[in-house]
C-alpha cells in the first residue's frame, strides 16, 4: 500500500507542495502589495536586477526588490500582474470611478477648463468684434470722404459684385479725383463727424505728399504702332503744399498739373499715389464703463496703370498703428471689471498648466508601461509586439489637449497685456486666433470622454478607423482637383468671373461639389461669341459634375460606411483582437477585484517591509 502511495503518479511531492504553497503565498502578498500602493511601473520585468534601485536604508529590506525577485521565481505571478497592470491602464475614467472608487479628477479638470474659457472668448469675441467694427467703419467713412463716387453698394460683399471695377478711363476724371482727395483732406478736421486730426505734433495742417512711378524713358506713335520705352523706372514725389492755399482757407483752385508743373505721361505712368496721416480717437461706452483709444493711420490712394489696359484702377490702403492718447476721462474703467477679467486670465493658466502638466505625465507613464509590456512580451512570451499595438498606448487625445493648453496660455497671456495696455490693441487679432483656435480643441478634447459611452463611442472609432483611407483617397482627389482648377482657370477665366484667379476657380468648383450654386455658373458661361470655348466650357462643367459629384463624393461617403461596418463587426467580436488586447482578455480577474482599488499613478517610494512581510 505505501508502495502504490509512493509511486502514484496524482501525488504531489514534498517540493511540488512546498512550490505550490510558496506560490500562493506571493500571490497573496502581490495582490495585498498592489491593493494597497499599486507601484507596477516602477518594478522591473525584465528578469535582470540592474535597474532595481534601492530606495531604503541598506539595513533593510528593498519592497520592490523583493517583488521583483518574487515574480522572477512565479513567472504565473509575473503574468497575473502584466495582466492586472495592462487592464488598469485601459480602464476609462468611469470604469475606474465605479471600480475603484478614483474620482475623475481630469476630467471634471477638462470640464471646469472648457466653461472658464468659453467665458472667456465669449468676453473677448464682443471686445474684438467692437473693435474690429471701429476700425472698419473708419475705413468706410474714409472711402466715402475721399473717394469721388463712392457708392454704399461697394461697401456690402455681394457676389457677384453690383457694381464694376471703381476706375477712371479718362484725363479729367483722373485729374478731378486728384482734385477730390486733396480738397477733402484739407477739410478731414472739420467736415467728418469722427474726430480726425493731422498727425503733426500740434495738430496743424501736415502737408500730403504725391508720388508717381513712371519709366524713365518712354514714347509712343500709335499712328505707325511704334514704341519706345525705357524698362528702368523711376519715382519723384511732390509736397502737395499750400500755395494753393488763400486767406480764407480754401483749396477750390487746386490742380495737380500746377502742382507739377506739366502734364502727366499717361503712357509712362505706372502707379501714382497720395499719402498721408491721420490721427483718430475713439471713445466707446459700454455698459458703465468707458474706453478711449488713440490711432495714427497712414493712407495712401493709389492709382494703378501698370497694365496701361486703357482705365487707371483706384484703392486706398489704411495702416493703423497705436498712438499715444492722453486721457483724462474720469472712471473710464471700474476697478472690478478689470479685476474680474485679469482674475478671469490668470484662473485660465494656471488651469491650463495644471492640465497640461496631468496630461504630460499620463504620456510619461504610458511611454512606461509600454517599455515594461514590450519587454515582458520579449522576454517571458518570446514576441515582439506590433506598431498597431504599440499606438494604442498612445492617447492623441492627451496630444490634442496639451496643445490646446498651450494655445490658450499664450493667448490669455497677450489678453493680459492687452488688458494692460503693454501691447498694441492691434494684438487682437493674433490673441483671438489663439484663442479662438484653444475653445475650439477644448471642445474637441472632450470627444476623449464622450467616446467612453458604447452609443457615441462608434462614431468616434468610425472617425478615427477612416482617418487613413480619406487621406489616401483625398490625396488622388486632389490631383483630379488641381487639374480642373488649372485647366478652368486657364480656358475659362478670361471668359468667367468666377474663374478669374486660381483661387477663385478653386472655391467655384469646391462650391460645385457641394452643390452650391450650379446653375448660376452654368448660366454665367460665356455668351457664345467664341464657340470653341462655349463648347469647351460645356464639357468642362458637365464631366466635372459627373465626375465628382456622382463618383468622388459616392466613394467618399462609401469610406465612412465601412469603416463603421468594420467597427460594428469587431464591437459584436467578429473582429480578432490584437496581440496586447488577447493578452489581457485571458484575466481571470473581476473590475472589482481589490487589485483595482488603486492607481499606479500614485507611485510610493517609501519602504514597504511591514506590510509585505
């Protein structure tokens, strides 16, 4: 009997027991070690003790050497743990709430961040947006003050426009809109209702110049077709001074040509222009508040004949810069509305920081525990993990919103000195793109949390699994895209206003595709006074529409179709999973297993002899 005992094979020897139980006895002291601190990224896997460092005194026992050497000797225990590790680390925020009992502290961060800015660019889009209407109703009035035959249609973008090209096709118009410009800038100080001054230092009358580039040699004789030009050019400018000026202040007799002295060669000229400053002050009340502004803007008139196509094109071109405004305007801001906006400022980055620097470490760790997973994968399972499975311990997400933070730093930065009046108010436009841009990636970090739910997690995955495909297929679209672009703007711009340009040409047909406005670019086609390019103009429209609108944009949408079929599949366990995902499939451990009750991220350095002992 005691020899059958002996020699049956069920029976477990003295060793086999002494393992066994020394088995369970780690296993009891791993799950018992990581209950309480969960410091799995900082123990080493790798089998060898020369990254272990000791953080004690030397007369006692290093707790995560002894893990480490005790997962070496229970290589089970070593898998049970890259398993409780790696299935803690993909658990979201919620899953850890309801398991764990760790409260979302990022994201309630990320949602307290997207209220305080959108309060913030909300205040500063109103600011912008009043003074951005300042700037352009001064522009306005200045067009009509100075340009002769100014209509209010040009001041309303209609397209197509209502009026043409504000020109003038003879002699006299250009020399009475001369005329015009010169009168009404001897008057700016008293006929405009806005409070205009010359830019001197005392306010007198500054002395507008008038410049004209011209070919230094040039002739013509239209009678024989014969020409004679110097391609060199040359620019003289002329003080437009007042000895045109008489005693009561009136500018009626002057006239560019005794201003000169000759008559201007219209076959030489090239570009004329009239400049001078201005000084503008604004003054703006809002609510109980009021805001006083100074503005020196430098003008110019020009007048453009460097195509000498038989009429002189005319714009006026406005450069504001800040100037000096000394105010003596009582309670022009109260003290709590600027506390309360600098407050504002400062609450955003020092959130954002905070933010930034939570996202920073998650990648740090992740960047851990991905070196820790790919050496236990080389070393206890002999494979080499993929580049799929290594992007998945990558969060974009994270990427996306330290950016965010950044833009929304730098630009609460400039609105603080802007609030301080250490920077030009020209800075608005530079501060409302960054933060324009920063609510814009808050709003879409928070996509991160919104994909946790099962029901609008699919259209994130959807968005994401078709990423690469669109860019493929966008890139093939673009080179059919370009070439139509090119060709229509070749063929037919000369034709058609709406391919005058490339890049009008581009928003046509990118209009088209959308199906926007397609019968008017058909019926704008040209009248047919050139049948080869009516006929061609014909083709060129039909086979664009047939070819983007029912093929490009079909394939386009069909791209989106399957990757959500793909995703849905692999949502219902058609789909095989990775080698990482597999890995942690095969716990055996609940969510609400004790050895999730704690974070990882929380990494103790202290020893840890008593509780593991």
């Amino acid at each position: 009997m005691n020899a059958a005992s002996m020699d049956d094979p069920h029976e477990p020897s003295i060793e086999e027991q002494s393992s066994t139980a020394g088995s369970a006895g780690f296993d009891e002291k791993l799950s018992r070690y990581l209950e309480r601190y969960s410091v799995g990224s900082s123990i080493n896997v790798s089998g060898r003790r020369n990254s272990v460092v000791c953080h004690v005194d030397p007369s006692e026992t290093c707790v995560r050497d002894d893990v480490h050497e005790g997962l070496v000797r229970h290589p089970h225990a070593m898998e049970r743990y890259m398993r409780l590790k790696l299935r803690r680390f993909f658990m979201n925020p919620l899953e850890k709430w309801r398991h764990s009992g760790r409260f979302p502290w990022k994201l309630t961060l990320q949602i307290f961040k997207l209220v305080v800015v959108t309060v913030q660019v909300i205040s500063f889009g109103m600011e912008s947006a009043t003074f951005q209407r300042q700037h352009r109703n001064t522009y306005m009035a200045l067009e009509h003050i100075l340009l002769k035959g100014w209509d209010t249609s040009r001041d309303v973008l209609i397209y197509p426009p209502p009026a043409g090209p504000y020109v003038v096709e003879t002699k006299d118009k250009f020399y009475d809109h001369v005329r015009n410009v010169v009168l009404r800038y001897s008057t700016i100080t008293t006929d405009p209702v806005g409070t205009f001054e010359y830019a001197s230092p005392d306010g007198s009358f500054q002395p507008a110049v008038f410049c004209e580039t011209t070919f230094k040699d040039g002739r013509v004789w239209p009678f024989n077709s014969t020409l004679s030009f110097d391609s060199e050019t040359v620019t003289n400018c002329t003080n437009i001074t007042a000895p045109w000026l008489t005693s009561d202040g009136d500018w009626e007799d002057f006239h560019l040509v005794n201003l000169l002295g000759r008559q201007i060669s219209f076959d030489e000229l090239i570009k004329a222009r009239i400049s001078f400053s201005l000084k503008a002050l604004y003054l703006t009340k809002i609510d109980e508040s009021i805001f006083s502004e100074c503005y020196e803007y430098h003008l110019s008139v020009v007048y453009d004949n460097s195509k000498h196509d038989g009429v002189i094109a005319i714009g006026m071109h406005l450069n504001p810069s800040c100037a000096h405004c000394r105010r003596s305007v009582a309670n022009m801001v109260p003290r709590t509305v600027y506390t309360l906006r600098q407050c504002l400022n400062v609450l955003i980055i020092v959130t954002c920081a905070f933010s930034m620097l939570l996202c920073v470490r998650s990648l740090y760790r992740a960047h851990k525990l991905l070196r820790k997973t790919s050496t236990y994968f080389t070393d206890y399972l002999h494979r080499e993990l993929l580049w799929k499975d290594k992007i998945d311990f990558v969060d974009f997400w994270l990427i996306i919103i330290i950016v965010d933070d950044v833009l929304l730093i730098a630009g609460s930065a400039v609105k603080i000195r802007i609030e301080e009046r250490l920077v030009p108010n020209l800075m608005y436009t530079a501060c409302s793109l960054l933060l324009g841009c920063g609510c814009l990636l808050s709003w879409c970090g928070l996509l991160r949390y919104v994909g946790y739910f099962r029901v609008y997690n699919i259209l994130i995955l959807t968005l994401a699994k078709s990423i690469p495909n669109v860019i493929r297929f966008l890139l093939c679209t673009m080179l059919l895209f370009c070439g139509y672009v090119v060709c229509g703007w070749v063929v037919i711009g000369p034709h058609h206003i709406k391919f005058r340009t490339v890049s009008t040409s581009a928003e046509c047909l990118f209009s088209i595709i959308n199906g926007d406005d397609i019968f008017a670019t058909f019926a704008m086609l040209f009248d047919g006074k050139d049948l080869v390019i009516w006929y061609f103009a014909q083709v060129y429209m039909y086979s664009f529409v047939i070819l983007f609108i029912y093929v490009v944009v079909s394939l386009f949408v069909a791209i989106f179709v399957d990757a959500y079929e793909t995703i849905r599949d692999a949502q219902t366990g058609d789909d095989e999973p990775s080698v990482v995902w597999a890995f942690i499939a095969e716990s055996s451990d609940e969510p609400t297993s004790s050895a999730y009750l704690s974070d990882d991220e929380l990494e103790k350095l202290r020893p840890l002899s008593r509780e593991l002992s």
